[in-house]
C-alpha cells in the first residue's frame, strides 16, 4: 500500500514500510536505520537479541528490488555507535551497496564513527537532487523548497473511545517538509503533539500492520 504526495512539482510515493519512492528518480529513501545498535548494546553488557540490523537490511533489499530502484538515498543515522561497526555488518553493508549506489547524508550518530572504505557516497550536510532536499534535520518552519528529511522518529499517539491508547510511527507531512519514520528496527520514537502539527499545517499518514493510512484532519 502506497500513498501519494505531490512536492515541488514531483510525485512521491510513501511506502507502508517506512521508505519513499520517487519513480522519476528511480530512487527510494529511508531514515534512521541505526544499523548495530543491538551489537552496541550487547557490547555494554545488555541482552538484546542478535540480528535486528540483519533484518533492517533485508528489508531494505526487498523495498529496493520491488521497485527497481536505481539508487538508494538514506537521509541519516545509518549507524548507530562505534561498538556496533562490526566486520560482518561492515561487510554487509559493502555488498548491499555494491550492488545498488548508495548515498548517504550523514546524520548525528554518523558524524563520528562513519568508518572509511565502504562503497557508500557520502554527503555532510544537506544534498539537493533536482527540486528536492535530501538531509537528516528537518529544516524550519517556513524554509524554501521542499526537503525529505528524519532524525525525528517521528509517531503519533491515537485513542479509541474506550480510552485504549496507541502510538504508531508515522510520516509528517509539512509544506515544506517530508519527515520519514525511523526504517530501523530498533529505534525508539517521538510522540509528535497534535495542537503543534495543527499549527504548522501538518499531514500525517500513520503506519500499521502493513498499511498506510491519513490521519483524519488534526484539530
């Protein structure tokens, strides 16, 4: 399932999965995948369980080759720690991007231990490409152009009537902005207030289950 956006003249596709399409581009983004974040904690001592960037990855893969993209766009925090740069993760993430050009805005978690030698393009700061911004914070209220952006970990907390509470990660929609969900898999997430998405004329469209879905109007 698939939802549209319309931007600076171009049309995007928001994925069920957390990623964005852009099909004139040939080109999928993501945000905030934290790879090794398990292997960082393990290292600290903690039981997590194995395998969670393993499966980030695989997902990955499968948005990629279900679209046929030509290039993947990831909008920050690709890493999450130095204890988590792995040889095997290494290694994965040097096939991964062999195989499909890989850019990456560095976001605050790589800043410091992106380590050299991967087959990745690496940009510091914000990219254009063409109409679009690609970058890890999201720019101002008010900033010029139209800039798909993460960092956030952007959800949205909902309530039933019988006062059952859920909160579910969640594209944010600005008129300047595109704010992606965290594609990792172990990612925490902020809970955006709703009076302040209202206020900055905001759209959300809430993940589940598979699905994709507009928040009704946020008043």
């Amino acid at each position: 399932m698939s939802l549209r956006v319309d931007a600076a003249g171009e049309t995007l596709w928001l994925l069920a999965d957390g990623a964005v399409w852009w099909p004139a581009a040939r080109t999928v983004f993501v945000a905030d995948l934290h790879l090794g974040k398990g292997a960082a904690f393990r290292a600290q001592g903690q039981a997590v369980p194995a395998g969670s960037s393993a499966r980030t990855l695989a997902r990955l893969h499968d948005v990629v080759v279900a679209h046929d993209a030509a290039q993947l766009v990831v909008l920050g925090d690709f890493w999450h720690g130095a204890e988590g740069l792995t040889p095997s993760l290494l290694d994965a993430v040097a096939a991964f991007a062999e195989r499909l050009p890989t850019l990456l805005v560095l976001g605050n978690h790589d800043r410091r231990i992106h380590p050299p030698g991967l087959p990745l393009q690496v940009v510091n700061g914000t990219l254009p490409l063409g109409p679009l911004t690609a970058a890890h914070e999201p720019p101002p209220t008010g900033s010029l152009g139209f800039t798909l952006a993460g960092h956030w970990h952007p959800a949205i907390a909902m309530r039933s009537h019988a006062g059952d509470r859920l909160r579910r990660p969640c594209f944010v929609r600005y008129p300047h902005a595109l704010v992606l969900p965290a594609f990792g898999g172990l990612t925490g997430a902020l809970t955006l207030r709703r009076s302040e998405l209202a206020r900055d004329h905001a759209e959300v469209a809430v993940l589940g289950d598979g699905e994709l879905h507009w928040l009704p109007e946020i008043r």
